[in-house]
C-alpha cells in the first residue's frame, strides 16, 4: 500500500472500529515515515481510538529555552506507538527558572511524571558560546562557575517541589570553536570550558537525582552542521533542522520508555542471518558467515551489541527454526561465537509456531509476553507475531547485515537509566534457576525440596545503597506484588522520613547462588494498627516461603512496637493473580471491600505468622535513612 | 509533474491542518482553513522540508500561505536545484 492508500486503509478500519487492526497500520506507517505530516496524522487518528486502547497516560513538562512546538505531535506519535498517551506541559520561553523556583507554579501544578529542562549554551551561557575569543582566563572560570551555580540551583530547586524525575541536556560544542584550529590547542580551551560544564552537570544530576540527557553527544551524532537550521532559530527560534527534529524526539523516548517502564526485559532472537550469516542446516559449520573478517564481521558486531543488553540486565533467549543438534552445535562450538549457550536464559529451537515458542519463553522467565522483544529476518515470522503478539515488540530488521548491531542498540525499550548488581547478574539468576527447578523435579515432597534449597535470607532497614534497587523493585514487580503502587527514589525516600512508616528490603540466597535483593515492604503504623502499604517479592522467589518469612518478621517487629493488627489492601491486577491468596492463606481475614479491592486484617493476639524453619532468618538492625 | 507535486502538498497540509483531504484544494490558504494558525504554519512548513527535503528561507515562509503558493514556491525551488 502507498502512503495515501495506508491512510485511506487506517481512517476504514477506524469506521469500522478495529482498533487492534488500525493500530498496526499506523506502526507500519510510522516505520516508514516518521516526518511532522505522518505524526499529526498518527496522533488524530489515536485521538479518536484511545477509548478503545489500553494506553498509560503520562504527563511530561518540558522547560524549555526554544521552540519546541513542531516536535510535539511527532513526540505523542511515538509516545502513542509506544502504548502512552503523553499530556505535555510546555514552560513558557524562558520562563523554566521561574516556573521552577514558585512552588504554585503550573509546572508544579502540572505534577509531571518526568521534566525535561531543554537550555541550550547560547542561552545559558552566551559569553562561552559567541565571545570566548575577547575573555580572559579569570573570566572563563567566572562563567563556568555561573553556569554551574545555575544549574545546581535550579535542579535544587526543581527536587524540592518536585517529585517528578528531571532529564537534563546538557550543553553543546559550537559546530566551529570561535578560535578556530587554535582551540585544540591548550587547555584553556572553548571546548574543555563547555566539557568542563558538563562534567559538572554529571555530579549535580547525581546529587539531585536527576538524569542528564547527553545532547552535545546527540548533536554530533548527528553532524553538527546538518542539525542546525540558523534561519529558522534567528527567525522562530528553532534550532534543529526540520530533518532533526525526529531524532530529538527519539532521544526524549529513550527516557521516558525505562520511566513509563515501557520496556523489553528480554530479546528473543533467531539464528540463521541474525546471529550468523547464512543458514546452518544448509551451508553448514564450515558454510556460515561468523567471525573478524567481512561479511562474518557484522555478525559478530551484532553479538556484541548482544553481549552489551546481557550485561546491562536484559535476557537474552533463541527462537528458532531448525535442527535442534544442528543449532546447538554452531552456538556451541563455532569459532567465531562471542555468545555461548550460558548468555541464553531460554533455547527453543524447533519447527514450531513462534508466536507459541515466544508464549513458552515468557511463562519460563517468568515475564509478562509485553515484556519481550523479537528479532527475526524473516519479515514472515516478524508480520506473524506482531498480529498474535501485539505487545511484543519486533524490531525492525535492517535490509543490510552491517546495520543489524546498530538496530539493536538503538531500541528504546532496552534502555536503562540506572543499573543495580542485581541487573548485571540477572542471566547468572536464571541458570542456577534452571538448575533449582531441575533439583524440584527430583526431590518427591514440597518440604524437602525447601530443606534442600538452604535458602537464608536477610532483611534490612532501607539504606542509600539499597534504595536505587527498592525503587526499581516497586516499578517493576507486577505479579507478586499486593498493591501495586509505583514509588520512585525521591517518593521512597519521603515516605521513610515520616514518623512510623518503614521500608524494609529482603536479600535471599541458596545453594545454587545468590538471588540478590529480591523483595520490599513498607509499612507504616498508627494507633495499634500496622498498615502494609507495599509488599512485593520479584518472581525469582514466588513459592519458596520467602513470603512467609517475610511477612512473620513484619507481623512480629509490628508486635514489638506495639501494634495489635496488621492490615493490608490486595489491589487486583490483570498481572497479580499470584498475591491473590496471600492474605487469607497466613491467616488474614476481609475486613472492607473497596469495588475489585480488599483490606485485610490479622489480630496479632490471635496469630502470628512464624517463619518457616527451612528459611534461616537474619535481621540487620537499623533504621531507615 | 505540477499535478503529481500538488497531491502531495495537499495530502501533507490535510494531515498537519487535520481535515480531509478532499477539502483541500488549491485556493485553501490561512483565510479559508480555520486550523491554518502560526504553529500550524511552521508545521506544515517543517513537514514539507521533511518531505522535499529542501530548507526555505524565511521571506518563502511569509508567502506560503495558501496550497497554491506552496506550489509556487516549490516548483520555482525545485527548478533551481535541477530536478
């Protein structure tokens, strides 16, 4: 179909209210084009389908020292495809330090989910940006400091009437330094006083929470001469060329798909021409196209741009059409393979229906289907799963092999804006997890098999060092987790710092190895009753008791500080099935319901829950903070 | 060519002015489509760069207001650079 009969196509399937169906044709039209006259189309047309889809809503303020205005359809059009429903709240020009400084402000009274502070160096810092030649050294020191000073009180600022989360740019190079080649001469240089500002930025961000977007780095990926327009920035003000502007864009997706947590926690890939050339079953060990030299080079390029998700915490699994022993052994024992089986947290290597295979590897990582991606060359199987499997997201496969490590390392859904150890060994939990469920098999009743397990687990007071961890834990645990509610660092941290509430943290390790921070509850109590706000555990431990061990140190420190009821609400789900008996299994009873909601109470003089005693209990002491 | 070049500038201005385009012709200007405002304007102005993959300059943009003066402008761009 050519772009009008798309269009055509996409406005009947909306007549005729399939929404699945036109939601896919806008995607195939977005893929192809992702110009303004594309995106204000996309948007229209998602304006009229939002009732019909289950899309997050999300609210972004963007503050601003230039135009913005013609990126904002293109934004909600890829917010959209992205399953948000974006409201975005724009600063007037260059009134970001006043709407951040005035607690009523409508920035404030806006309550983003995230902010966007967008200050270019000509605003910021025009003395550095067009006068460096005429400064002396002094000077150049005054203006960095000035900057910086800036920053950090606005980012101040911004933290102390502002939960949201911050994406800062930082500050771009002038496309030519205004002394010319002489700038990269000293030190004392145009460059290194912009480099020096950013460096700083770096610590502010971390002392304030904030995340910095690198846009100097955006610019020059992009040439800096191709991503300036001067007659449109000296006219309305609008730096960015007219075929930038997607790319700025792309760059703000990158945030907020890790924020809104529309992410993939596991690629699936294929094997033949994608993670070699050619195909094994045909062309053989000796045959495929895999090592240092070209055409194998990509290949190889691509498994490293593989490697880099394995160690940034994504799963990585095969779905593929073959001779399982033919596959194994290339994986295995070919030469030019950077990844080997143990990279790969689920095999299926089969004849059968993908969609089904994708099925299989959710349930067995124990993730939701959405939160897989998929990457095939065959356009047959790519067009196959996007039509069953909606919420996976299929990467586009580039035509060229050499262009396949880049297609992976520009996905949005695998960014990650912090990383816990936990992150960095999730492919080593799920091996020795494979390992636990074989050792399951074997063993004939539940209770020996926990014996066996020697799981010990250790709870904590929260701390700096486990809160980054905490808050991710409460953003991302959908199926073991009773209520639910979504905290970032800066909201955890507050509600700690208030009078009887607590954050308590659960490590648990097993013979097999350590499985890391894997559970959180906070709690907070009031006259004899202790309220379980938040109780979570990731799915790495559901069904080892881990639970009950936890909720008996809640119930019995409850106890101690006097507390005579513990009550807690189960806030239903589509994705937490697994907490619905947790309350009524440990003895709790319903005491309100609230439409789907439950509150449930257990009378501490009636019962107590006991830890069971295959779980070897320890208790580091402390309070939050 | 002028015919096919007019297609395209009315299917570009029907999805950045958001009405059909069956209502788009060549008179439509900033009189006539009520959504045609300056933020509008720069809209469509980016998307046909984006589209023709030309930059115009700021005294082109003043005269585009209407579907028959982008084409205008266009064609006379478009013989310039020789295509």
């Amino acid at each position: 179909m050519n772009p009008s009969e798309l269009r055509q196509e996409i406005d009947r399937l909306i007549e005729s209210a399939d929404a699945a169906q036109a939601v896919r044709l806008l995607a195939e039209l977005w893929r192809g084009d992702n110009t303004n006259s594309a995106a204000s189309f996309l948007v229209s047309r998602y304006e009229r389908l939002r009732p019909k889809l289950n899309l997050l809503p999300y609210r972004l303020s963007i503050l601003r020292s230039f135009t913005v205005e013609p990126m904002l359809p293109v934004l909600r059009a890829a917010a959209f495809l992205a399953g948000l429903d974006l409201t975005v709240h724009l600063s007037d020009f260059n009134a970001h330090v006043q709407e951040i400084i005035d607690p009523a402000s409508a920035l404030h009274r806006f309550s983003p989910g995230a902010a966007i502070l967008a200050v270019q160096t000509r605003d910021v810092a025009p003395d550095l940006w067009r006068d460096f030649s005429c400064l002396t050294a002094e000077q150049v020191q005054e203006a960095i400091d000035r900057v910086t000073g800036e920053f950090r009180a606005w980012m101040q600022a911004f933290r102390q009437h502002n939960q949201a989360h911050l994406i800062v740019h930082n500050l771009e190079q002038p496309e030519v330094p205004n002394r010319g080649a002489l700038d990269g001469q000293s030190s004392a240089s145009q460059s290194e006083a912009i480099g020096q500002i950013n460096r700083e930025l770096r610590s502010i961000a971390a002392e304030t929470g904030a995340y910095v977007l690198d846009y100097d780095a955006l610019v020059s990926r992009h040439g800096r001469q191709a991503w300036h327009d001067e007659r449109k920035w000296l006219t309305v003000r609008l730096p960015i060329a007219a075929s930038h502007l997607h790319h700025m864009v792309e760059e703000w997706m990158r945030f907020l798909h890790p924020l809104a947590m529309k992410i993939a926690k596991a690629l699936v890939v294929d094997l033949d021409n994608t993670l070699w050339g050619g195909v094994i079953g045909e062309d053989g060990m000796a045959g495929i196209q895999l090592g240092p030299e070209y055409p194998g080079a990509a290949y190889q390029e691509m498994q490293r741009a593989l490697l880099d998700l394995h160690h940034r915490g994504i799963l990585l699994a095969v779905c593929s059409k073959n001779n399982h022993d033919d596959a194994m052994e290339a994986i295995e024992r070919h030469p030019g393979m950077l990844l080997k089986s143990s990279h790969f947290a689920a095999i299926r290597i089969n004849w059968a229906d993908k969609a089904q295979n994708l099925r299989e590897i959710a349930a067995e990582l124990k993730i939701g289907v959405d939160a897989l991606a998929f990457l095939d060359d065959n356009p047959i199987e790519c067009q196959l799963v996007r039509a069953e499997l909606p919420d996976v997201f299929v990467i586009d496969m580039p035509r060229e092999p050499m262009e396949l490590a880049r297609a992976v390392r520009v996905c949005p859904v695998f960014e990650r804006l912090s990383i816990s150890a936990e992150d960095q060994q999730r492919g080593a939990y799920y091996q020795s997890q494979r390992e636990r469920e074989q050792a399951e098999q074997s063993i004939s009743s539940r209770e020996d098999f926990y014996r066996s397990l020697q799981q010990e687990a250790e709870i904590s007071p929260l701390t700096t060092a486990t809160l980054a961890r905490v808050a991710q834990l409460t953003n991302k645990t959908n199926q073991f987790n009773l209520t639910t509610r979504r905290y970032n660092e800066q909201q955890i941290t507050a509600m700690v710092a208030n009078p009887g509430w607590n954050c308590f943290s659960i490590r648990v390790k097993d013979r097999f190895g350590d499985n890391g921070l894997v559970g959180v509850a906070i709690m907070h109590t009031q006259d004899a009753i202790c309220e379980i706000d938040t109780f979570l555990l990731s799915c790495r431990v559901i069904g080892r008791t881990v639970e009950t061990a936890f909720l008996s140190f809640l119930a019995h420190r409850a106890q101690a500080q006097g507390a005579r009821q513990v009550q807690g609400w189960f806030l239903p789900t589509g994705k937490n099935a697994p907490a619905r008996d947790f309350y009524s299994s440990h003895g709790f009873t319903v005491v309100k319901r609230n439409g789907e909601a439950t509150l449930w109470r257990l009378d501490l003089s009636h019962e107590v829950p006991q830890c069971p005693q295959w779980v070897g209990l320890h208790i580091v002491d402390g309070d939050n903070g | 060519m002028t015919s096919a070049l007019l297609e395209k500038i009315r299917g570009i201005a029907a999805d950045v002015l958001e009405v059909p385009a069956a209502q788009i012709t060549p008179k439509s200007s900033t009189e006539t489509v009520a959504s045609w405002d300056s933020v509008h304007h720069l809209n469509l102005i980016l998307a046909l760069e984006q589209e023709f993959q030309v930059q115009f300059e700021p005294e082109e943009i003043d005269r585009m207001t209407s579907v028959e003066a982008v084409l205008s402008v266009l064609e006379k761009k478009r013989t310039r650079a020789g295509s």
